[in-house]
C-alpha cells in the first residue's frame, strides 16, 4: 500500500492498473454498448409482440427506452410485452442484463469508495502499531537495492516502510513488498505517517547530502533513540550527518573506488565480496552478541564461522587486531557462517 501527501492510501501491494477515471469510462461504455445491443435484439424479436400505449408501434427508439427503464428497474408501464414470448425474452435477457449492470455499478462503487475507505483504515491501525519496523528514506536505485536485501535476508516486508516524493518509485517499492508512502522524508508530518516513533532504524539513501542530513535531524529529533544509516555522496559532508546523529554512514563512491582499485590486481576477488554482501547470492554475513560457551575464546579458535571483526564497547577491531582477543561478555562478532 502507498500513501498519497494528504494520507490518502491508494494499494497496498501495487500492479500496473489503468487510472481510476479510466475504469469508469471504459465500464460506462460497456454498459452503453451492452444497452443499445440488447434493445436491437429486443427490437428485431419482438416488435410485433410489444404494445406501445402511446401509438401502438414500437420502433429502435422505444425498444431502448424499453430496455433502459426496465434495466434500471424503473418501469413506467406505458411499453409492456402483451405475448408470452415477449415476457420470456424479458425475463431471459433483460433480467440477466439489469443484474449484470448493478454489479457493475456496484463493483465500481466498492472499489472506488468502500475498498478505499477500508484499506485506509485498516492501514492506519497497522501504522500505529507498527513498532520495532525499518523506514528507508529515498527509494531510488539505493533504496531498491536495500529493500530487495532486506526481502532476502528475510526481513518481515510488513515491516519494511519506503518513503519517496516520485510516485513511480512509490509504486516500485510496493510491487517489492514494502509499504510505501508518498511525500517529503524531511517532513515531520510524513515521518509520523511512517510510525517514526516506534520504529528501530531508518534508512537514509537520497543522492543529496544536504536532505540526508536534514532527514537525520528530523528523525534524531522525534525519535532520539532511532538507528540512523545514512548514504553520503561527498566525503567531506560525514561530518554534518555524525553531528546530525547518523551511527553508520556509507559512501558509495569510497566504496566503489576501493573496489575498482582492488580488481585492478585482483578481479576475482570483487565478486567474491559482492556475493558475500548479498544473500540472494548464497552469503551470509551478520553481526551477533558473543554466546556463553565462547566467552575466553579466542576469535579465530571457533569453529563452523569465520569471524571477520568483533565489536567492544561500540569500537571496532578489524581482521587484522584479532590475533591475541581473548572473547568478553557483550562483545559482538562479524562473521561468515
């Protein structure tokens, strides 16, 4: 489902449909067609069977006005069928025919009005419940990429809220599985929307440093116990986005230049990191607390994983420091298992 800017909620999982506007039309022309064929047939069956008050003749006109206010039920009584053939084909095909119309008239009615409603409601009470979720900030190429992730690594979609101000990234992100919301992610308003208060992180992956940075502080602001990750485009900006209160910041262009400088000499070696990053690929690398039986442990002595690094006290000690860690109670490692 995905939001409009006043809240409006329009699907929740999305596929390409035509236009609201456009399903009517197409049905009131349906319906138009189906009545001028039906009275051409009523008309060529039964026109010497139908009496006319007024003149005694029924002609193409009368059989579709016939048909008309016998379909919607009217029935004024001044064109009536006097045969008993002409009260069969009525009630064989003009019956059929009314009851085909009100569903019609009423399948519209329900998706336009009632489904809306119910959707919108029922959205709204799964809003504010919602707790513990992940919101991603910008659902371009960046944002795709990390919902498709998540999706892989098994993360509840329900959970998953995207947030865009281009409707057809909107519209992606649903068909992906999450819920996605139209609007400013700067915006207070649209942050509520998305349960900012209950939810653990929040995903910031617009192009531009200076909304990213905006987006932390609006986020930090109203939930200062949130989980910020943020994109960053330009190396000096890490700053700003660390005093905005982001807690990882990435930048896609350091991380692709050091790549590109290691496939230099070492091609094979790239797409073994891009597989151990993405799950879809077959990798699982992940972050845990430190379990009981491997507390005085050293790092590399345990067996079925390969630890990558370990996490002490919110500092980071890479592959290379871990020769001599003895394991501690609250330590977390990076491992491949």
């Amino acid at each position: 489902m995905f939001f409009k800017k006043d809240g409006t909620i329009i699907k929740r999982f999305y596929r390409k449909e035509p236009s609201p506007i456009k399903v009517l039309c197409l049905r009131l022309v349906f319906i138009f067609i189906l009545l001028l064929l039906v009275a051409g047939i009523f008309w060529g069956l039964e026109k010497d069977e139908i009496k006319d008050s007024y003149d005694g003749h029924l002609s193409y006109i009368d059989s579709l006005y016939f048909t008309i206010v016998t379909v919607t039920t009217l029935g004024y009584g001044d064109i009536v069928p006097v045969t008993e053939r002409a009260r069969m084909v009525d009630a064989f095909i003009i019956t059929p025919v009314r009851m085909l119309v009100w569903v019609l008239f009423i399948g519209t009615a329900y998706q336009f009005v009632i489904q809306r409603f119910w959707e919108e409601y029922r959205m709204n009470r799964l809003l504010k419940k919602l707790k513990g979720h992940v919101i991603i900030a910008g659902y371009g190429s960046t944002g795709a990429a990390t919902v498709n992730e998540l999706v892989h690594k098994g993360y509840d979609d329900d959970r998953l809220i995207a947030i865009d101000k281009k409707e057809d990234n909107v519209k992606e992100a649903a068909e992906a599985g999450a819920t996605g919301i139209l609007g400013d992610s700067a915006s207070e308003d649209v942050l509520t929307r998305a349960g900012i208060h209950g939810a653990a992180v929040i995903i910031i992956t617009t192009p531009h440093d200076d909304t990213n940075v905006l987006i932390a502080l609006t986020a930090k602001d109203l939930n200062p116990g949130i989980k910020i990750i943020s994109r960053v485009r330009q190396h000096e900006n890490i700053k700003q986005l660390k005093r905005a209160g982001a807690d990882v910041i990435i930048s896609p262009s350091l991380t692709s230049g050091n790549l590109m400088a290691v496939a230099v000499s070492n091609s094979n070696s790239v797409e073994l990191i891009g597989e151990l990053l993405t799950t879809s690929r077959g990798a699982n690398v992940h972050q845990r607390r430190v379990l009981d039986p491997e507390i005085g442990k050293s790092p590399k002595a345990l067996k079925g994983i390969v630890v990558l690094g370990l996490v002490r006290k919110g500092n980071n000690i890479g592959p290379g420091d871990l020769d001599g860690q003895i394991l501690r109670k609250n330590d977390e490692i990076i491992l491949i298992e």
